[in-house]
C-alpha cells in the first residue's frame, strides 16, 4: 500500500448544488495522494461541461442503472451495478455521498472488509418538502443502516449529533472552501458602485425555499434581491424586485457575491452550506434561516443572525447599516479562516481515509 495511491471510489446519487461542489474540492485537493473515482446519477440540475470541472485525473462513471423513482427492482439493479464496479475499480476504501447513494451503498457494501463511509450532507429527513409519513420513512432508513459495517462522517456538529443518535460508529468533518482560490478570484474584480443588493446562491429548489425568499422580496419592494442561480422552482420568484442570474461557473458566481451586501439563506434543511462559509469569507452580513447546519456556522448576533420568519429576516436585513454590522462581518471572516478552511477539510479527510485503511 505505500507504493501506491489509496483509491477511494465515491458514490453519488445527486450529481448537483453542494455534493457536486464538495466532490470537486476533494478529489482536486488529494489528486497527489489519493485516486478518486466517482460513480454518479446525473440529474436536470448537473452542469452541462461538469466533466471539464473536475480535475483530469479524477474519473467519472455514470451509474446507469439508477431510476429517480426508486422502486424495488431499479434499486436492485443500481446495488447489482454498484457490486460490478466495485470488482471493476478494486478501490480500497468507498464513501457514499447524500441519502440515495447511502441508502443503495450501505446495502450493497454490507460485507465488505474494506473501510466504507457515508456522509449525508443533510439528512433527507429534515426536507419539509415531504410529509411527516415520508419524512418517518427516511429516518428509520437511516436508523436501520447505520447498525452496519459503514462509519457516518457527518458534515457539521448538527449533522454529527444525529448519526449519533443511530449508531456511534460515526465522526464529523466540517465542509471548507479554498480562500485561496477566492483571493485570487476576488483580486481580478475591479471595484464598482452597486445598488445595495440582499442575494443567495444555489439551486432554486425545495430545499432552499425560494417561497420565503420570495416573501422577503415583496417586503422590501424598494431593495434589489439577486439568485445566483437556477433551478426547477425559479417560477416561485415572482416578486418584481428578484434577479435571477442562472448557471454561473465558480469565478462568475463569486464575482456577483462581492458585488452583493447581505446574504441570506432561507434553507428548509442543510448539511453544511459551502455558500454561507464563502459569502461569511467575503465579509458579507449573513442571514440564515434556523436550520441544522446553518446554526452550527451561525451564531446569533455574534457572526450573523439567525430568522424563524419573513418578517424577522426583513428585521435583519434593516440593521445592515448597524455599526455593530461591521464587528460581526470581521468576526464571520475570522470564523472561516480558522475553522472552515480547504486545506483543514482536506487534511482531515486524508487521515480519515489512512487510519481506517491501516485498521481494516
């Protein structure tokens, strides 16, 4: 094994939004020790050229098999196609990324020897977009799963205090961003007067509740809100004052964020937003809604504000101009060098990933 790079074969069900950026950052960041294999499900939010964004030593193989329907027999053949190439790939450990790919992989890799893990990037079982019966299901799922061979690496303490809750054989790693790269990104913007802008980014979809963001923006009918974006539900930002960018590539979406002055989040559930840790890192005022994964990066009133209603994200929005406004941005910008950067994800995941192989 020291004479050659440990391959890890990743499995993702949700090619898109915040697994999709991880899996870049990753794979990019342990190319020179690490061999990386990604077995996907593509989905309509998957980037075009997404091949052209990975690093070129890092290959992508589409899981075939895999039906957004989930009945009994696709799965059945997605877990027969993930067996096949595991014999075809021989990694020496597997990680299996958001809820699908965990719940086929555990499954398929139950008896495996080598080192197998399962991070959730938010439990399915906070998506308010499903019924409280719905909801039941996918926590007993997790419940059932976590009793196997396969640690959980949470992705936030929120995420991390919950796998506890099913099984012990669990740890954490917090989501980074690479401010490096953004410091040179940032460095080729010229600087340029704005309207005063309230923005987010990602996927318009459930999970990010663009309703609430909508309601925000008929508030305050005289701000401009900006979604560095796209998705399926973009129809629900009707408000006039709403500007949707569409698909932008890392440097282009950046480049709209500084141009932004207070982020808000209005999430339904999360992991640990990659968006939120780089609006904080850029020294915008950040607004989240009350959620796992956005409270355990917020902390009211110290590093941003955290709202339960339109009306108290409205509230937040007006202290913009605040002079304790300015503590708080330095205060979020501190908070991400020292505890949400790249090179500390990465470095933990490389040691992750060494220690379990020794003890396997």
């Amino acid at each position: 094994m020291d004479n050659k790079k440990i391959k890890v074969m990743h499995i993702t069900m949700r090619f898109s939004g915040g697994i999709f950026t991880f899996l870049q950052d990753l794979t990019s960041g342990l190319k020179d020790e690490i061999e990386s294999v990604i077995i996907y499900a593509p989905n309509p939010n998957t980037p075009e050229n997404f091949r052209s964004l990975f690093d070129k030593e890092v290959r992508l193989i589409r899981a075939t098999s895999y039906q957004e329907d989930h009945n009994p027999l696709g799965d059945n053949n997605t877990r027969n196609e993930l067996k096949e190439l595991f014999e075809q790939e021989q990694p020496d450990v597997i990680h299996l990324h958001g809820y699908h790919a965990g719940r086929l992989g555990r499954k398929a890799f139950e008896s495996l020897s080598i080192p197998v893990f399962y991070t959730p990037h938010g439990y399915r079982f906070y998506s308010e977009d499903h019924n409280r019966l719905t909801r039941s299901l996918f926590r007993r799922t997790e419940q059932s799963l976590a009793k196997g061979n396969c640690m959980t690496v949470a992705c936030s303490k929120g995420e991390f205090a919950e796998a506890l809750g099913f099984s012990n054989n669990a740890t954490y790693i917090n989501n980074g961003i690479d401010t490096k790269k953004i410091d040179s990104t940032i460095k080729e913007i010229p600087s340029k007067d704005h309207p005063f802008t309230v923005f987010t980014m990602g996927l318009i979809n459930p999970q990010k509740n663009p309703d609430l963001f909508n309601e925000i923006a008929r508030a305050m009918p005289e701000v401009r809100f900006l979604w560095i974006g796209d998705g399926e539900d973009k129809w629900k930002l009707s408000s006039p004052n709403i500007e949707i960018t569409g698909w932008l590539n890392h440097e282009e979406a950046i480049q709209k964020m500084v141009e932004g002055d207070v982020f808000i989040l209005t999430s339904l559930w999360e992991g640990l937003p990659i968006t939120l840790l780089e609006a904080m890192y850029l020294k915008k005022l950040c607004i989240v809604s009350n959620v796992v994964g956005n409270r355990d990066v917020i902390v009211n009133g110290e590093n941003g504000y955290i709202c339960d209603s339109a009306a108290a994200f409205v509230n937040a929005i007006s202290h913009y101009r605040d002079e304790e406004t300015k503590e708080i941005i330095e205060t979020a910008h501190q908070d991400i060098i020292e505890n949400y950067s790249l090179e500390q994800m990465i470095s933990s995941y490389r040691n992750l990933y060494k220690e379990n192989l020794k003890q396997s």
